[in-house]
C-alpha cells in the first residue's frame, strides 16, 4: 500500500484519530531504522503515511533522531507531500502559546547532524533559499483558519540542537536576529525533503515564550506538556482539514528539485550508491 500524503508527528501528536484502514508498515532503508513504523491509511479520502517523529512512548531525543531514514521511508513510500507538526518555543510577544505558525524560513544552530542522503561517490547540491513548499504552506494555513485556530503565515524557525532549552543570552541573540519560533528538529526534514522532491511544510505549535520573556524564564517540561495536550486536538483538526485540499497534481519547483542539482557525470558514481539511492535519483540516472 502507498501513501500520497505523509505526516510527521512531533511532541504531543502521536496519532491521527480520523484515521481509518490502518496497516502498520515497517521500513528498511540504505540509512538504518525510521523511528518507528508507518501507519498507512485514510484520512478524509486521501491516502497517508503518519509517522511519530519521536518513537512510540517519545524516546528518540531530537538529536538521536535518524532524519534520513524517516525522509527516504517517505519516498519509498510514494509520499510527495509531507505535512509536518512539531512543537516549537516563541520568539515574539504576538506569537502567543497554542497559536500555530507555519513558517518559511529556517535557520540552522544544530551541531553535526547529516542533512543529505548524498556523498558516497554522488555530489548534489540542491537549491534551497525558499526551504518550505508554498503551495503546501499555504494549505496548511487555509486549514488552520478553517478550523478555528490562531494561525500565523511565515516567519523563521531556528533549529538548535538541544536536548536542553535556550540560554537566556542565546533567546535574545534569536531575537535580535528577527528570528520568530525556535524548534530542535524541522530544518533536516526539509533539507532532505528538498533532496527527495517532496513537497513540506512545518505546522509549527507553540507552547511557550522561550526564555526570554519574564513570565517564561524558566520553561520546563510540565509547561511545555500541558500546552501540547490542548494543541494536539488542534493540530490533528487542522491536518485532516489539510489533506483534502492537498493538490493531486504537482506544479511547485519541489518535484524537480534535483533537475539540474547532479553534479557527478552519472559514469562515475558507484554502482552501489545508484542503487541505495535509486527512489530518489533514479528518474534521473
């Protein structure tokens, strides 16, 4: 069974409830495990992939996250757009906690993690000033207001490591950026996205003020938990709301992403490679 649509659940959203004829679907990929198994099934008529970012019971922590293997589960998968929830801290006053924003910009403060399926003998350098596919962006919006949410189009996501929170001198260093949310984990899922030609978007749910705010100097656990619970139902209406205006027909730059991106003369990659990467590459080799 195949999926068009695929959905990456972060903190807090660990199912979709409207999914109906569920068949659980385990993976091997070129890059080792995905965090778990992909539910497969249907959600207002299309066909998904859901997949918890995080592990069953959230046990993989954002910077044990194996990101290549969920992406290219995905595109084994015939996934072509990916919806993507992930909890994330404000950075501005006006982005209150249980607002939705749905960013289009990134910025990378992560340490070491691998962010391209390419390498082994294949150079590929993809374009990604514009990071989040805007017409799937845009339907995650619509979405959002359709369902009665507090949603915010645009805006930059800064991506640091973790596990622990922000400094109060880092907060602020964001800020003065004109940075809007921070998150641990959706800047390598559209860089890989990009690298598959899938279409993604972030559906970014806040649940604090990071600490920079007075009232948020301390964030723990407890407050970002008790915040999630009250976003996940939020959350699961917006993506169901979401799927059925998913276009069945593709015509963003997403889907040729790779066009013109191949460096390495096709000779000469190994044989090897062309074949782990053959769901990705091989339309092009």
């Amino acid at each position: 069974m195949n999926a068009e649509i695929g959905i990456i659940g972060g903190s807090g959203l660990y199912d979709m409830a409207e999914l109906t004829n569920r068949q659980e679907v385990s993976l091997a990929t070129p890059f080792g495990d995905p965090s778990g198994h992909y539910v497969l099934g249907t959600l207002r008529g299309r066909k998904v992939a859901f997949l918890p970012r995080h592990g069953v019971g959230h046990r993989i922590s954002p910077s044990e996250l194996n990101f290549r293997a969920n992406i290219f589960g995905m595109k084994k998968l015939g996934v072509q757009h990916i919806l993507s929830a992930s909890a994330v801290g404000s950075l501005k006053e006006e982005l209150k906690p249980l607002d939705i924003v749905v960013p289009d910009q990134f910025i990378d403060r992560t340490r070491g993690r691998i962010s391209t399926f390419f390498g082994r003998g294949i150079v590929v350098h993809v374009g990604f000033a514009h990071p989040i596919c805007s017409t799937l962006a845009s339907v995650a919006v619509a979405a959002g207001k359709t369902v009665g949410a507090t949603v915010h189009e645009g805006g930059t996501y800064v991506c640091m490591e973790g596990a622990q929170f922000s400094t109060l001198a880092e907060s602020r260093l964001y800020r003065s950026w004109g940075a809007d949310i921070i998150g641990m984990t959706n800047l390598q899922e559209a860089k890989l996205a990009r690298e598959a030609e899938i279409c993604y978007t972030t559906i970014a749910l806040v649940t604090d003020y990071d600490c920079w705010h007075p009232d948020h100097d301390a964030v723990t656990v407890d407050m970002v938990i008790a915040t999630l619970l009250e976003n996940a139902k939020t959350a699961q209406q917006l993506i169901a709301e979401a799927v059925q205006h998913v276009p069945a027909t593709r015509t963003c730059g997403c889907k040729d992403a790779l066009k013109s991106a191949i460096i390495t003369r096709a000779d000469a990659i190994p044989a090897a490679t062309k074949k782990e990467l053959e769901p990705i590459i091989g339309k092009y080799l």
